[in-house]
C-alpha cells in the first residue's frame, strides 16, 4: 500500500481532489466532525482543559470557534487533544485498507503533526488566492479571524510545494483536475 498525502491551502480543493484519485480516503477533517459529535470522552478532555466554552455534548463547533478566537493558546490545546484521536483513527484506517494499492490522506496538518512518512507520495494542490478567498466566502460559516489563526498554525505554502513530488494546478474544473490525477497515477504505476 501506497500512501498519498494531499497538501494544500484551506480552501484549495484537497478534499475534492483526494475523493479524484478513487481510492480509499482518509478526511481528518470528516473524522474532527464525527469525534465532535460522538465521542463523549473528547468532550469531556476538551471541558477539563477549557470549561468556559464547552457546556454541552454533541460539541458545537460555534463553540470550538469561539474558544480559539479567544485565546491563541487555546488552539494549540484543542489541537492537542483531537490530534491524538484523529491519528487513532487514520491508524485504524491503514490497517483496514492494507491491501489496497493505494491509500490518500486528506489531513490538513500531515506535514505539521509530523503524521507523513518518509516514502509518502506527497501532492500538493495550488490554487490562486483569490479564488481560495472567492471559495471560503460563499461557506456558510467563514470567518477570517478564524481561516488567519489555522493559516498560522501551517508550515509555508512554498515548503510544502518544494516536498511534494506533485504539484495539481487547481482551477475548480473536474477536467483539469482529472488530468493531473490520472499523469500521478500513470506515474506511479
């Protein structure tokens, strides 16, 4: 099994363009929404830590906002715990999908939480900002307090292009998309 981890900007398209490569996909992102809303004992670590924003189970991810717009400290600390049950989970994953030829990995901080491996095919998807930006407005809930506090949290933008062995120019069309997807698996094969 192959691994292939998606890099990009928030708003780039790396979920989109991982679900292209019609492989099994491991979303942290999907994964921080499920652990927010089933699992009780992340609640419970996160009310010890950070009383004052998290009253209730399910976890209102108004409230996860709220408690990192607060305090810079604060995300680093939420991170710290959901880190650690996400990573559980994307191991669970591996192990359910061994046999597969290859795996993607669409988690935001691969890279900053240190989860890649060494021989991880890493494909970096760039994206023109203004069009990140056109993007992340029209989302229900954006706010750019909270998009500049995770852009704080990443590694360069450049660094992470300079590691990827592939770089997919994102213009938001399946076509182009879908060609650069199918050069990487060509390649890889």
């Amino acid at each position: 099994m192959k691994r292939i981890g998606i890099l990009g900007n928030i708003g780039s398209g790396k979920s989109y363009v991982a679900r292209c490569f019609g492989y099994p996909v491991f979303n942290a992102d999907n994964e921080v929404s499920n652990l927010y809303k089933k699992n009780k004992r992340i609640y419970y670590k996160l009310k010890k830590i950070l009383p004052k924003y998290f009253v209730r189970f399910p976890i209102n991810k108004s409230d996860v906002s709220k408690a990192i717009l607060d305090k810079d400290q604060n995300l680093k600390k939420i991170v710290k715990i959901v880190h650690f049950e996400v990573k559980k989970k994307m191991l669970l994953f591996l192990k359910k999908n061994k046999r597969k030829k290859f795996v993607i990995l669409d988690i935001p901080l691969l890279l900053e939480n240190k989860i890649n491996k060494k021989n991880d095919i890493l494909v970096f998807v760039d994206t023109k900002k203004k069009e990140i930006l056109k993007k992340l407005k029209k989302r229900e809930n954006f706010n750019q307090k909270l998009f500049n506090k995770f852009k704080d949290i990443q590694l360069p933008l450049d660094y992470k292009m300079k590691k990827s062995q592939f770089v997919i120019k994102n213009d938001f069309t399946k076509t182009t998309v879908m060609g650069y997807v199918q050069d990487i698996l060509k390649n890889l094969k």
